[in-house]
C-alpha cells in the first residue's frame, strides 16, 4: 500500500505515479517528471538533529503553477527552500577558521559534512530536473543557485578541514620541539651526573 498520500497534500491533482513512487518517508532527495508535471523531493538543510530533517516537496504542474508542501519545517516556496540554505552556507562562508582552536575546527567539520552532502544531492535533484524539463528557463536559474550552493558548502568544509591539518602539523610540531629541547636539557643534566658524580664519591672517601 503507498504512503503517497501521507506525505503530500490530498488535493494535489498529482500523476498518480508520484504517489505510488513515495514511500514512508521521502527518502532521497530527487526529481519526478510525468506528462508535464514535475515533482521535487528534497531535505530541509542538516539540523544538530538529523533524524528530524522534514522532506520538502514542490510540485509545478503543466502550467507553471506552484505548489509547496513540508512534512518538517515549513517552507512556502523552492525559492525560500533555496535562500533557506543560501542563509545557512554564508553564514559559515563568514566565519574564519584560523580563529579557531582544533576543537572547534573539528565541529565545524563534523556539521558541514551532511550540509555538503545535501547541497550536493539538491543540486543533483535540480540537474535531473533541467535535463528533463529543458524547455523551463526558471529551472535552470533554480539548478545554477544549488550549483553556487553546493560550491560554497564544499569550499567551507575544505577550508574547515586544510586549517585543521595545518593547526595539528603546527601542534605536532610544537610538540617535537619541546619534546628535543626536554632530550638536551636531560642529556645535559646525565653529562653533569656523571662528571661529578666520581668526584663526590672520591671526596667521600678521603
């Protein structure tokens, strides 16, 4: 039995095969096209909880009328669903990681990696869609906004994780220093013992 209905809006007059396609949930984000109509399966952007991200699914039927409906956070329209995310990656564009200590690089990298995954799957979706649908110019500026998107979650998290590296290479480094500097200053202490050693012992002696 399909959980279409369940997911979407009853009064959509949808295909009936975008229905029978959907599952429980809304599984990965993709595009639908069936005699003109085109269905958008997408994700919320990544939350600290997963497991809550809603699906988002935007119907543009024959006509070029649109429809939106969330089974998570609500979101009135692709282009709010697109600035929504644009929002998030600035954000994170803004931010300088060399400011931050190794802790703090290492979240940043831990958060920005299932944004980078649904950036790049948004995009996906949305060049499936331009390819099916080339005729519709408004889906090729939609596809080019997740394009620009994408590249700024994948440059955030490349920058996050090349400081990272470069902030324990600088640690490690500052390790083995010390680390030599502890050597001499032990091997001089040993070279002390050991010349005054047999002099105290003589001393003792006599």
């Amino acid at each position: 039995m399909s959980a279409g209905p369940s997911l979407m809006p009853a009064a959509w007059d949808i295909p009936q095969i975008f229905r029978d396609r959907l599952g429980v949930t809304s599984g990965r984000q993709r595009a639908m096209v069936h005699e003109g109509h085109l269905l958008l399966v997408l994700h919320a952007p990544p939350a600290d909880d997963h497991a809550a991200r809603g699906g988002r699914f935007f119907w543009r039927d024959p006509g070029g009328g649109w429809s939106a409906h969330s089974t998570g956070k609500p979101c009135r329209s692709l282009d709010a669903h697109l600035a929504e995310y644009e929002t998030i990656v600035a954000e994170l564009d803004e931010r300088d990681p060399a400011a931050e200590s190794a802790v703090e690089l290492h979240a940043d990298i831990t958060a920005l990696a299932p944004l980078v995954r649904a950036t790049r799957n948004l995009h996906s979706a949305l060049q499936h869609a331009r390819e099916m649908l080339s005729e519709i110019d408004e889906i090729i500026v939609y596809r080019d906004r997740s394009n620009q998107i994408e590249r700024m979650a994948e440059l955030a998290y490349q920058d996050a994780q090349n400081t990272l590296g470069f902030t324990t290479a600088l640690q490690a480094e500052a390790q083995a220093a010390s680390g030599y500097q502890m050597a001499r200053s032990s091997h001089r202490l040993n070279l002390l013992v050991a010349f005054f050693f047999p002099m105290a012992t003589l001393s003792a002696i006599f």
